[in-house]
C-alpha cells in the first residue's frame, strides 16, 4: 500500500501548496496547480497580463476572465478522484476466508493486508500464503497488498 501512496501523492500534490490538488487548473504548458494558489502568485497582476509557470517559468497569458479561466485540469481531477476512493477502499476490511470460518463473528477476524486477484478475495497475510503457493495446475495465485489494483490504474494512467 505504501507504493500506491507515493505515487499517487506525487501526482495528486500541487507543487504550490504541497496540499491534494483543489479545483486543478491547466497552465499552456500542461502543469496544473490549485486556482487559490495561482490567484496569490499572480496577485499583483491582471487579466491579459503575462505571467510565468511557477515550475518551468514558460510565459503565459492570463486569460480576460482570470485565472478562474484557465482549462480545468481533468487528467489530475481524475487522480484526486482515485486517490479519494482510494482512502475510501482502504479502510479496515476483514479476512473474508477468516470470516468464512469463524460465521459467529466473535470479534477474533483479522484485517485484510492482502488481495488475491484470482479469487477476488480480501485476505490476512497467514490465509494469503496458500495462494501464492503453486496449485495443483502449477501456477500460483497472484496476490498483492491491498491496494495495489489502484496502483496499477494509476501508472496504466
């Protein structure tokens, strides 16, 4: 899980503010910052002024509505998106094979670190050893840390 955390913070984080992105905007040259964080560095300027890219310093135009007008930056909106459900996903599951054994639910049910992808079950690291061991066809499950799906959506991205 940690590795889907980095990166997706790296991505998800406006070079400004350091905070997850809020209401992404587009520069020209693709950047994307938070539009409270444009609207203090540009501050002292005006619409139809030039201002420069707080990372590349490639000049642009501030657009005759302001910064409000810059293209909404939908390709790091979607990865806040992911990252929110993300954070979502990623609260306590229990072992589903342990619940399965234990139907009184007794309150003994250990979290879920991992994720079998064959099964699509959400499993504790002692009922995932069975899965990545070879099956009888000879292959083994592939079982990851929970979370780590999102990972993967994140880097095909």
């Amino acid at each position: 899980m940690a590795a889907s955390a980095s990166v997706t913070c790296d991505w998800t984080t406006c070079p400004i503010c350091l905070e997850v992105f809020d209401n992404p905007k587009s520069l020209p040259c693709i950047h994307g910052f938070c539009l409270k964080c444009l609207e203090q560095y540009c501050a002292d300027m005006f619409p139809e002024d030039e201002a420069s890219c707080p990372l590349c310093r490639k000049e642009f135009t501030i657009p005759s509505e302001g910064l409000a007008g810059l293209p909404h930056h939908f390709l790091i909106q979607h990865l806040v998106d992911v990252r929110n459900a993300s954070a979502k996903l990623t609260g306590e599951v229990l072992c589903q094979a342990c619940l399965e054994e234990n139907e009184e639910n007794d309150g003994s049910v250990p979290v879920a670190t991992m994720y079998c992808v064959d099964c699509s079950e959400n499993l504790c690291e002692r009922c995932s050893r069975p899965h990545r061991r070879s099956t009888m066809k000879g292959s083994a499950h592939q079982v990851r840390p929970r979370g780590a799906e999102l990972e993967q959506e994140m880097i095909q991205l």
